[in-house]
C-alpha cells in the first residue's frame, strides 16, 4: 500500500500537510522576511493558520481561530508564566550580586579556565536530571553569561553547552519527565532505561557540546548583549570586583540548590514510592514544593536577598531593580508563550498523526521508524513531549516484534523527538530570549544542536543495541 504522504496531489491539497507548508511560509514571512517583534509575528501567524484550518479541519470554526490561539497562549503561560519571571529575578540577583560570577570563579578554579565548557556541560546534564530543560536553562543562564563576562569570549560555545547538556539529559535520562512517560508508555524496566539512556546521553552530549560547540564558536562570536533587564556595563563591571567582595560560594550556590533540590524531592517521591511505599506520606507535601513555579519562587527569593545584600541600595531602589526584571521576564515569556501557540495551531490541524499513520506504512526497521515519526511530529507541531508521547503510543503495540530490549526504542524516540527545533517550539524562543541571542543565532547553536543530538543518539542506539541487544 503506498503511504498517504504520496498517494495524490489531491489528497495532498486537503491534508494537514498544506496547512503545515503554509505555517512555514507565513511564520519565515513575518519574522525574516517583515522582520516583526517575535511576539507579534507568531500570534499573527497563530492566528492565520487557525483561519487555514477552517478550510481543511472537520468542527474547526472561524471562531475556533481566534479562541484557540488565546486557549494555547494562555496555556503556554500556564506553564512558563511564574518560572520565566522568577527566572528573571534569579539571572538579576545571580549576576548583579556577584554570586554567579563567584560559581564561575569557582568551576575555574577545580578545573581551570581552558575547561570552562566542560564543567557548565557537566553541570547543566546532572542538574536536567530530576528538572525540566527550562528550569535548568534557567538556572545556567546566568553562568555562560558571567563566564563569557570573566574570560571575554567564547559565549557561543558557554551558549551551546549549557543547551547542550540540558536538552540531552531532557529526552535521554529517566526521571525526567520525558523519557520516564515514554519508558512507562513503552513498557521498558525503569533501571535499565536509565542505563541506556546514559550511554546514549554521553556520546550525544560529547558531540553536540563539545566538537560542534567549539567548530561553532570558531566560526561565531556572539557578543553579550543587554538581557534579562541586566546589561552588559553592569555584568562587566561584576567581572572586575575581587572575589573578596563577592559573596560565600553556598549563598552563591543557594538558588540552584534550593530550586534542584525542591524540584527532585517530588520527582524522587514519585518516582520511587512504589518501592518504598512510606514515601507516599510524603507526596502532599513533595508535591507543593517540588512544583517548579514553587521552587523557582524559592530560589528567586534567595537570589533577590543576596542582590539585596551585595548591592548598595535602598530597600526602593532594589524594589525597581527587580521590577525592571520582572518587565523583561514578562516580555520573553509572552514571547515563549506564543510560539507554544503557534506550534499548538499547527498541531490542531492534526499534522502530528498524519505524518505518524503515513510513517507507520512505510517498510523500514522498528528503530528507524520510531525516530521517523517522533521527528517529522517534532518538526510539524513543536513540542519534543508530544512528538515522543505521540510515537510512544504508536509503537507500543509493536514492542513484541522488537529483538532488541525495549531501552532502546525509548532512546530512539527521544532522539527523535528533539531534533530540529525552531520557531513553532516554544524552547527555541526561551533560548533565543534569554540568551541574548538573534534568531540566525539561535538557528546555528540551538537548532544545529538539537538535531546533532537526535542524529547521534540514533545512531548510538543502533550501534549499542546491535553489540549488546539485552534480551
């Protein structure tokens, strides 16, 4: 039977794949071409490609078009509204105080300055362990900021780590959520996906971080730029003070831990209490403090108390400070918020199970088509959780056909599903606006590194798996 995808040009002209084709063009229209502010170019693009799908969705209304943007803008904000404007105070208070500037004298000091990259790649991998990508973006951030401030370049490779490690660890390693979705979806043993997902993360990282982050950054020097309501000047002006008047390594340290270390009691909790059962007791309460808008608060509390210290203001002067924060917070997460929109647009014009049913019909290895379809999905609608969850529940019923250990197709999905993100996936905008980065920018760091992680776990997995199949 030939695939739908090719079957005719009349059934190409009412598929899902048109409306796709047309998303694309008006979203480079408005953002290249147009050169519009990003949140204005993708709720306007959001909002035509709603009108498209009237055309070609069954029940999908003009009215439709406009309620649904705001349901998947308000939604979006739901989800990154309190992280990102915490985040927000936390790169201020980090930066202006000294305190991430004390953390990047700290990793130069263990390990010198020529391994800079090294140790933000290593730290940002272990923190994405039991936090989402975004918390850990976040959260390191601020240190390829101030280590770019310490040393005075290489901010594309600091840029490129950071991602690297976080976005690795995200769609590799249980219990992140991802994979741990997957690995239950899939029926693949807890232990062993971890296993798995370890030796599949490791090279991943090496090559995306490493190899392709310093070709990169020999080839593109990104300039700090005035960010997160924190300019340059001011970083600068931190980078000079004698570690003497930056304060105590713990303090510096104390937003990542308390927000790492709230957000893992919950994922440790859930994760395990059916192996220790007395730890159910504790999930009310895990539950609360592990929500990441509750930690990011935490951590932004104690961020805003070292500011507070370190700076010589008054109590108003420091109350503005972290309201002009707070404004560029507002700003990148409306900026996050619609490009989710407009990925969610995408996906209502039922793209994602198109690209998934006509993948299914073509006659190449489980593997393989796995990665195929968490990909393509990835690449239609956006979202790296629901291209993987979108595969996951394809290949379930597959996995008896399967004569490698169920690990490996979990890895391969994640591989998949984080290829190639661009402006329908909310995380490019996070990236590209924290960051400090231009859209062409984010396009040969982030973008190139996403899909260099997807190519090298696929091809990971089906080297490992062929060597030592596990079953």
């Amino acid at each position: 039977m030939i695939p739908p995808l090719i079957q005719s040009n009349v059934q190409f002209a009412h598929s899902p794949l048109l409306t796709f084709i047309i998303g694309l063009a008006i979203v480079i229209a408005l953002l290249v071409w147009l050169d519009l502010p990003a949140f204005i170019g993708l709720i306007i693009s959001a909002f035509l490609v709603g009108v498209v799908n009237t055309f070609f969705v069954q029940d999908f209304s003009a009215a439709d078009a406009g309620g649904q943007v705001a349901t998947a803008f308000g939604n979006g904000m739901t989800g990154i509204g309190i992280p990102i404007l915490m985040a927000a105070v936390i790169g201020k208070g980090m930066l202006e105080s000294g305190a991430a500037q004390r953390i990047v004298r700290g990793f130069q000091g263990a390990l010198g300055e020529s391994n800079s990259d090294i140790a933000l790649l290593g730290s940002s991998s272990v923190l994405a362990v039991p936090v989402f990508f975004d918390s850990v973006f976040y959260l390191m951030a601020p240190l390829a900021r101030s280590m770019r401030a310490r040393i005075g370049r290489d901010y594309t490779l600091f840029i490129v780590v950071v991602g690297t490690g976080a976005a690795t660890t995200h769609v590799f390693v249980p219990p992140t959520p991802g994979p741990l979705a997957v690995a239950d979806q899939i029926g693949s043993n807890l232990f062993t996906t971890i296993i798995v997902g370890l030796v599949t993360a490791i090279p991943a990282a090496i090559v995306s971080g490493l190899v392709y982050g310093r070709w990169i950054n020999s080839r593109l020097d990104i300039p700090l730029r005035d960010t997160m309501a924190t300019s340059t000047e001011e970083l600068q002006e931190v980078a000079d003070r004698p570690t003497s008047e930056l304060p105590g390594v713990l303090e510096s340290l104390a937003p990542i831990l308390l927000a790492v270390l709230l957000i893992a009691s919950s994922t440790f909790v859930t994760t395990f209490q059916e192996v220790a059962p007395a730890l159910a007791s504790l999930q009310p309460i895990t539950d609360f403090i592990g929500n990441k808008n509750v930690a990011l608060t935490a951590a932004a509390l104690a961020a805003a108390y070292t500011f507070y210290r370190y700076d010589d203001m008054t109590r108003s002067e420091w109350s503005d400070e972290l309201t002009e924060a707070l404004k560029s917070g507002g700003n990148i997460a409306a900026i996050t918020a619609a490009g989710g929109a407009f990925g969610a647009l995408l996906a209502a014009s039922g793209i994602g199970d198109y690209l998934a049913n006509a993948l299914q019909e073509v006659g190449i290895g489980l593997l393989i088509t796995a990665w195929l379809i968490a990909a393509i999905v990835r690449i239609a609608q956006g979202s790296a959780t629901a291209a993987m969850l979108t595969a996951a529940g394809i290949m379930a019923p597959l996995t008896g056909q399967l004569t490698v250990n169920p690990a490996y197709l979990v890895m391969v999905i994640g591989a998949g599903g984080n290829i190639f993100s661009w402006f329908n996936d909310s995380g490019f905008w996070l990236v590209s606006e924290i960051g400090g980065l231009t859209r062409s920018e984010t396009l040969k760091t982030w973008t190139a590194l996403t899909t260099i992680i997807s190519v090298t776990g696929l091809v990971t997995v089906l080297i490992v798996s062929s060597v030592f199949p596990l079953v």
